[in-house]
C-alpha cells in the first residue's frame, strides 16, 4: 500500500558517514542534508560510497531487473541563438553545415527507429529563431498522425525558454508564458520534456559556460509547469570543469526540492513506495521520473581549451571552483582570480563517485541513469553498482556529446549483455519507468549472439546533413 509522499527526515547535527544516519538513507526514512552529502563526496571511500548507494538503488529497485529503453536521438537544427562553451554542435544560421531536418527526414529516423522495437524519441536542438510555432506544432502533429505510438520526449527547458523570446505569447509571468506555448506543444503531441541545459545551476558557473542560455530559475520553473500540466521530465547535470563539489550538490539539491515542491503540491503518493504499474502521480500532475549526469566531453570546445589547474603558471592549492562554489549557489566569481580559467576535468572515479551521491540525495526522485554514453560501456556498467538502475538507450544516433569528444554506439544485445554480466535481468522500459518486456529467456537479444565480435561497441558514426556533426544523448 504505497503513501502519500513526505519527503524525509534530515538529522543535520549527525555525522555525515554516521552508519546509523546512511542505513536510515538507504531505508527512505532520512534525507542527507547538502552539508553532509558534500562530507561524503570529498571523504568517502569509493568502495564505501559505492557500497551504500547500491544498497539505496537495491532498496528502490530490487535485486532482479535493470532496465534500457530503445528510443532515437533526434537532433532537429543545429541552429542556435546561445554560445556554450562547452558546445561543439552549435552553429549559426549562415555556416556552412548549419542544417535544420526536414519533416520527411525527421519522420525518415523515426520509422527506422519503429523497425527496431523503438517506442520514444528525443529531440532536442540548438533554439532556432527562424523556426516559428507553427513549425514545431506540424511537425508534433505529423509525428502524431503517423507514428500514434511513439512517445515523444522532447524539447529542453532553455529551449522553451527561447521558445518565449521568439513567440513572445500572452502573459504577464514567465511562468504563464511557458504555460501558453507548453499547452500547445503538448495538444499537438509533446508527451514529456528531456533534462537537457541543465549543466550546473550555480549562478557564477552557469554565467562562465552557459552564455546565451536561461538560467536555473527559469530551468526549473520550466520543468515546474510541465509538472502542473501533468508531464514527466527529467533532471540533468554535467560536471567536470570550472565547477566546485559544493556546486555538484547545490545542483542536485535544487532538483530535490523542486521535486518537493512537485510532489507535495500535487498530493503524489511517495514515488519510492508504490508498487509495479502502480500510478504515482495525482492525474494531472507530473514529476520528474530520473537524473541523469555525466562528466564534460572537451574535444572541439572552446571551454575544453583551458589549462588544467595545475598547468598554469602560478596554479596551487585549492581548485579555484571550490574556492567559489557555496552550498547554497551564492559564490561568486571574484572570489579567485583564476575562477573559470581552469578546468578540473571527471575521470571514471568522480563520475562514479558524482552518480552515488546524487542516488544518495535524491530519496524522491526513482531513477538514476548510467552515462555510458560518455564514460564507455564498461564504466557504465560499473555505474549499475553505484546508484544507477537505468542503462539509457540504445544508441542509434548521437550528435550533441559526440561532436564534443568520445561517444559510444550500443545496440541492444550489448547492452542487455552489460546489465546481464552485471547480475541483473535485462528489461526493456518505457518513458515512465514501466517494464515492456524482461529478458529472461533464451530469445533474449544477448542469449541469441554467438559471435560478440560483431557486436562491440563502436564510436558514434557521423551524421552529415551539409556536412555537419551529429550527435544526440540517450534516454535523457
Ligand atoms: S549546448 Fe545547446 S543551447 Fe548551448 S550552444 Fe549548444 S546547442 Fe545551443
């Protein structure tokens, strides 16, 4: 019988590796508090830190499935209005490889992506200001009318955001205006919003990397109204460059108390606590269904040309990123002269180490995602011991990440073959988390391979529409 969801306990005055305090985590009855989630990212061992957050994931999920979705990266323009730094996908308008997909290509992937299982698409993009309205209401709608199916997980919060600077809809609040043109995306088919744009939300990192992209505020104000309108979303985070630990878990913090704010406002049952298949949310209500982070990719980005610190002249003690970074997002770039001039890039152990902590701290939020996409199967594989119950997606195509460095191509025999060696049973899922096939039989997509030559991962092809890089995220 699952309950209506209070969010847990916090014993503040605790010692963050009390063993009493992380059985307690473990068991959804006590929340970490920012301080002590930081305590364990800096302290912890990796072993330990592992130990608890699969003990947390165990607790969530069970002993028995761990689950993948087929679903297709989508990457509609490359067109974009923002400078990232830490983007190598972006183009403007009159480049020679800017490109903006056709219908017919767009509706082209999908049914390729149908032909395999395939049951969502992501699709996400650089903010287009040529595109107008009524572009993304035909091409919902088309979608819609040809592929009734398909689930479509799409458009991030910055993109909206641009959506309301380009539409400029009714309202007096960015809240309502959100709220105008959301309304309409999802009546001509938009089913659920992708954590995209999130990076870090603290305001003087987001300022150094994030330019020309929204804010947190508006980030997650964004995902706030999907909620209200009775839409699942997701939360991201990447970490690994100008960033502070303190910054990690302010980040992870937000999401945390945002999904409060979700859950409660709605009277959701405790999404922790109810059984297989069981609704969650009130109707008419959403929340965020899973996290997912990964460490920067540098190749081909301006940010990704910055020394480390420790290869500058004059580069000692502290990260300046942890001389800036608060708890509560207020630190501020003049704090260190050499903020935002060095990077600390994440290896597999503070990807692993990141990933635990975030399953760790967020006791409301039901899925972790492994970020194989970036870190290479086996690391993503190990990440399925350390908080992560959710292996993503099957990679058809990837643009984003992989115009920024390594990516990793996986079809579904091995990735059911990863989760399968590491204890688990492979189980196919849908955007909300529920089981569409398990995979315990000898027509498992692995049990029917004989030669695993054919069946490596591969990097990412790429895809040139003009000549450009393509690129996409899976499961996000
Ligand atoms: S990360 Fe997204 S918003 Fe930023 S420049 Fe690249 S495409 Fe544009």
């Amino acid at each position: 019988m699952s309950t209506i969801y209070q969010p847990p306990r916090q014993y503040p005055n605790l010692p963050a590796q009390d063993p009493g305090l992380l059985a307690d985590v473990v068991a959804g009855q006590a929340r970490l508090t920012p301080q002590q989630a930081l305590d364990i990212l800096h302290n912890m061992s990796l072993a330990e830190l592992g130990r608890w957050a699969d003990a947390r994931c165990r607790q969530i999920h069970g002993e028995i499935y761990r689950t993948y979705i087929i679903d297709r990266n989508i990457n509609y323009t490359n067109v974009c209005s923002a400078k990232c730094t830490f983007c190598a996908f972006r183009r403007d308008a009159e480049d020679h490889d800017a490109y903006t997909l056709a219908y017919e290509d767009i509706y082209a992937k999908i049914a390729e992506l149908t032909d395999i299982g395939g049951t969502q698409i992501l699709m996400q993009g650089g903010m287009n200001p040529a595109l107008p309205l009524d572009w993304y209401l035909g091409l919902l709608s088309g979608i819609k009318e040809k592929f009734p199916h398909v689930h479509i997980h799409a458009f991030s919060p910055p993109e909206f955001i641009e959506f309301v600077n380009f539409f400029d809809p009714p309202g007096t609040t960015l809240e309502d205006k959100i709220r105008w043109v959301m309304v309409r995306l999802r009546e001509a088919g938009l089913d659920s919003l992708p954590g995209g744009g999130g990076e870090i939300f603290a305001p003087a990192v987001r300022r150094k990397i994030g330019l020309g992209k929204c804010d947190a505020d508006a980030w997650l104000t964004c995902m706030y109204v999907a909620h209200t309108l009775g839409m699942f979303t997701s939360a991201t985070m990447m970490f690994g460059h100008i960033e502070g630990l303190a910054d990690r878990v302010h980040h992870i913090d937000l999401v945390r108390q945002w999904q409060d704010r979700a859950l409660l406002e709605s009277g959701a049952r405790d999404p922790m606590d109810a059984g297989p298949g069981e609704p969650i949310a009130t109707p008419g209500f959403g929340h965020y269904k899973a996290f997912i982070s990964w460490p920067f990719q540098r190749e081909n980005t301006p940010l990704g040309r910055l020394k480390e610190w420790g290869q500058g002249e004059g580069d000692s003690g502290e990260f300046p990123g942890d001389i800036v970074a608060r708890l509560d997002g207020s630190g501020t770039k003049d704090l260190h002269p050499e903020f935002g001039r060095r990077l600390r890039m994440a290896g597999s152990t503070q990807y692993l180490r990141t990933q635990a902590v975030s399953r760790l701290m967020l006791d409301n939020i039901y899925s972790i995602g492994a970020s194989w996409v970036t870190m290479g199967p086996h690391v993503g594989q190990v990440g399925l011991k350390f908080g992560a119950n959710d292996m993503g997606s099957v990679m058809m195509e990837e643009n984003v990440v992989s115009s920024a460095g390594t990516t990793y191509c996986l079809n579904e025999a091995v990735l059911c073959k990863l989760i399968r060696d590491s204890g688990y049973v492979p189980a196919q899922r849908n955007n909300t988390y529920d089981i569409l096939r398990t995979h315990d039989g000898a027509l498992s997509p692995d049990l029917q391979v004989r030669d695993w030559s054919e069946h490596r991962a591969r990097k990412l092809h790429v895809q040139a529409p003009a000549g450009s890089a393509t690129l996409t995220v899976g499961g996000r």
